[in-house]
C-alpha cells in the first residue's frame, strides 16, 4: 500500500469501525479518500476534518470520477443504488476483509479473534506494543483512548501489525496471521452462519492459517482444534492462568500463573514470575482479555517491565464498559454490549464495581435476526438489572421481521421495572427517573445519546 496521491479510493460504508480505519490509512499514505454512509456520526465528523470527503446520500451522482478501487463493507445492502451503479461500471471493488487479508501478508500479522472480547484485546495489544517502542500499525474495532483513534499508522517497512478478526462474512479468512488469538466463539450471526457448528468451523479455519512459526493463543473452555503450536489461557484449567485476583485502590489485580511448563516454548519463558499486574479494566472477562494480550506481545519480544507498565497504563476503549460520569449523584456507564453474554458481563461487572446502587439499563436491541435469534438470552441477561430500558430494534441492514419487536422482548424480562421508550423520549425518561447507576448498551445509534446523557450528568 504504498503512497501515490493520484489514486482515488472510495469507500461505500465509510463510518463503520472497521472502515473508517482503513479509510485513515489510504488518507495517511497520500491516497485521495471519499466516501458514502446512511448517517453522519462523530466518527464521520472526524474523518471530514482529516480531510476525507463524505456524503449521507445513497445517490451515484456524488461518487468522484475516475475511482481506481472501491472498499466495501458487507453491512451494505445488495440493493444500494450506488453499489450498483459501479458494479453495472465494472469499477474495482475490493471487500474490506480483503484489504486487510493483504497487509496482512505484508507483515507479521497479530490477529485477535472472538465473537466478544476482540476489540479490547487488540487495543490493549497495541499499546502494550506501542509500550515498548515496537513499531507497527493497527486496525481496531473501537477508539482507543490512548491514541484516541481506532487505528495506527505505521510505515512499509515495519514488521508487525496488529488487526481485529472479525468473524461477520467470514471476513477473517482473508487474514493471514503470524499469531492469532480467538477470545470467544458463543453463537452469534446465525444469519450468516446458519447454525453454531458452522461458526465453530470457521474459528478453526482461521486459526489454522496461523503461521507454522507463530502461535495459537485461545481460551481454555472453546472448541479449538489445531496441530499449530498453541497455548491456552483462563481463569483455571489452562496453560496460563490469573489468580489472586483483587480490586485495590481502583484497580484490578492478579498474578499470570503458568501451570504447564510443556505447553510454554523457551521464548515465553517471560511469562512466569511476573509478580503482582494491575490495570483498569474490570471483571473477569478482562482479565482473561489481558491475559491474552500478555502471552501474545511475550511471544513478539516484549519484556515484563513494559508488559507491567503497559497494563496499567492502558485506558481502555470507547464503549466498553465506558465509565462516562461517575460524582455524587450519578454513575453513568456506556458499552457496546450487543449480545446476551455481553450484556451479561457488563452488568455482572457493574454490579461487582458499584455494589450499593440501583442499576437501570438502557438497551437498544441491535438486528431483527439478533432478536430472534436470542430472544430468551436478552430476555435473561438483561433481568439482571433493577430497571430496564427498552428502545426499538436498530435494523442497520435488515428489514423488520413479524412478531420481532422490543415489546415481545420486554414481555420476557423479569427486571422489577421495565419499559419501552422511543428515542426522542429517551433524555426526559432518564431525567425523570434520575438514575443513581445508569448503562447505556447496544451497537446501533444509541451513542448518539452519550454526549448529551454526559452534559445532563455532569451539568447537575
């Protein structure tokens, strides 16, 4: 990918997470970037002030001329006027997944995988990396607080680059990693996969594309299958394994255990005797994140001393267990958590962090598909809560399905308080409920709530 400010790319999806990133890349290396998406976020507000021309009109007249490549996104619709009006035009498109797949091969690729966990995961790779002066890029699937950006942009020559696996198309397999972790696989689009055996499957094709030189890296308790070198990670019976663990003056605390000298080669003999690690991050999802982070950056070189001050440096990732307002009155959390095992972590974790208040969720329900498919496990995670915010069901790229709503959804949860809201209802039913613990949660557009929800909290 090399500079060459005569190439025009464009991208249809250019506000997504992932695309954005690469988007900052093209920019970055000189290329003219443009680009299409449904709606203007903060997100697209940044790139426009990089210098990235967006518009918010599915309409072929605003594509630039003379386009060498498109970077496409499979959350857009096969019927998007402009998607077909280049294809009728046999203009170059290039899937997302299929751009990364090539730096991937460019470099030594560290690929974090999961259907929960991945983004953190990566994000707190990257900056244990960044830590210790390794020069690399990176794509994340979040903003990552320490640079505040969902990328790094590093240069040709660099031997490493870390990227987020995404398993939405199959688009990870199109990576080729040098080491590769998978931090989950519970079943999640079913739409795409059809049934949980098919999503199994793939997580063993990517991990097996791993590097006969590299590492697997996964969790104990999942159905990976490999005759690559692995090492597996938990809480307990696994390779490597946290104990100790506490909460002390704000911070969680735990030692890295290796409990099978077979299964550690002589280059991560870095991994034991570590000491006490502290970081940020809550619960035990996390720690099991970082305990991933940790085996991967020991096996790309990184000393204990950096991995330690890495850790409780980090800051975490926009929308993930996000504590947005935390004073007198109120605690106001934010997280992306779009998936009944998520939602469950999250409110376990806030649960454990602010023990003595009344916790109300707020809850966007994020694809029809989701919804159906999970109903029950919605229903059950989301009754953890005392109070229980509904807002209508995010379609993105579905169209309603009969008998999905969030009022069937609501009808099967157990919270002692419960509601349905539309948006424009949303800040005055937070304002007259006055919650002393507040979590906003979903993937759709529900974010755009965050500032103002924050100015109310904090103006009080």
């Amino acid at each position: 990918m090399t500079k060459d400010n005569r190439h025009i790319v464009y991208f249809l999806g250019i506000g997504g997470i992932g695309m954005s990133a690469l988007a900052r890349y093209f920019n970055a290396k000189g290329y003219t970037v443009a680009g299409y998406d449904r709606t203007p976020t903060p997100l697209t507000k940044r790139l426009e002030e990089e210098g990235i021309s967006i518009h918010y009109e599915d309409d072929p007249k605003m594509i630039p001329n003379d386009i060498d490549f498109v970077v496409l996104t499979p959350a857009i619709p096969a019927n998007s006027l402009e998607l077909n009006y280049l294809k009728e035009r046999n203009v170059k498109i290039i899937k997302r997944a299929e751009v990364l797949g090539m730096l991937s091969r460019q470099h030594k690729a560290l690929a974090v995988a999961g259907t929960h966990g991945k983004t953190t995961t990566t994000a707190l790779v990257t900056h244990i990396l960044m830590t210790a002066d390794k020069k690399l890029s990176a794509f994340i699937g979040g903003i990552a607080r320490n640079i505040n950006s969902n990328v790094v942009i590093g240069e040709e020559q660099d031997e490493l680059v870390v990227m987020e696996a995404d398993e939405f198309d199959h688009s990870f397999l199109q990576l080729s990693p040098y080491v590769s972790i998978v931090t989950s696989v519970d079943a999640d689009h079913l739409d795409i996969y059809g049934d949980y055996k098919h999503l199994e499957e793939s997580f063993n094709e990517f991990v097996n594309k791993t590097s006969d030189d590299g590492l697997v890296i996964y969790h104990s308790d999942l159905p990976i299958a490999t005759s690559k070198r692995h090492i597996t990670y938990g809480l307990e019976n696994a390779d490597v394994v946290a104990k100790n663990i506490k909460v002390i003056d704000g911070e969680t605390c735990f030692d890295v255990v290796v409990t099978n000298d077979y299964a550690i080669p002589s280059c991560l003999s870095n991994l034991k005797n570590q000491g006490k690690l502290r970081m940020h991050l809550y619960g035990n999802h996390n720690i099991q994140n970082a305990l991933a982070a940790i085996i991967m950056c020991s096996y790309v070189g990184v000393s204990q001393e950096d991995i330690r001050k890495g850790l409780a440096t980090f800051k975490g990732v926009q929308r993930r267990f996000d504590i947005r307002v935390k004073n007198e009155k109120h605690v106001y959390v934010d997280d992306y958590a779009h998936h009944p095992e998520e939602i469950k972590a999250a409110l376990t974790t806030a649960r454990k962090v602010f023990c003595d208040k009344e916790l109300t969720v707020v809850f966007q329900p994020h694809l029809f598909t989701r919804t159906r498919d999970f109903m029950d496990g919605f229903a059950e995670s989301l009754s953890l809560a005392d109070r229980v915010i509904l807002l209508d069901i995010y379609p993105a790229r579905e169209l309603p399905i009969e008998g999905v709503t969030s009022a069937v959804l609501l009808e099967k949860i157990t919270a002692k308080e419960k509601m349905l809201c539309k948006r424009e209802e949303l800040l005055d039913t937070i304002k007259r409920i006055d919650p002393e613990l507040v979590m906003t949660l979903g993937a759709g557009n529900i974010d755009n709530f965050v500032p103002q929800i924050e100015k109310m909290f904090n103006n009080e």
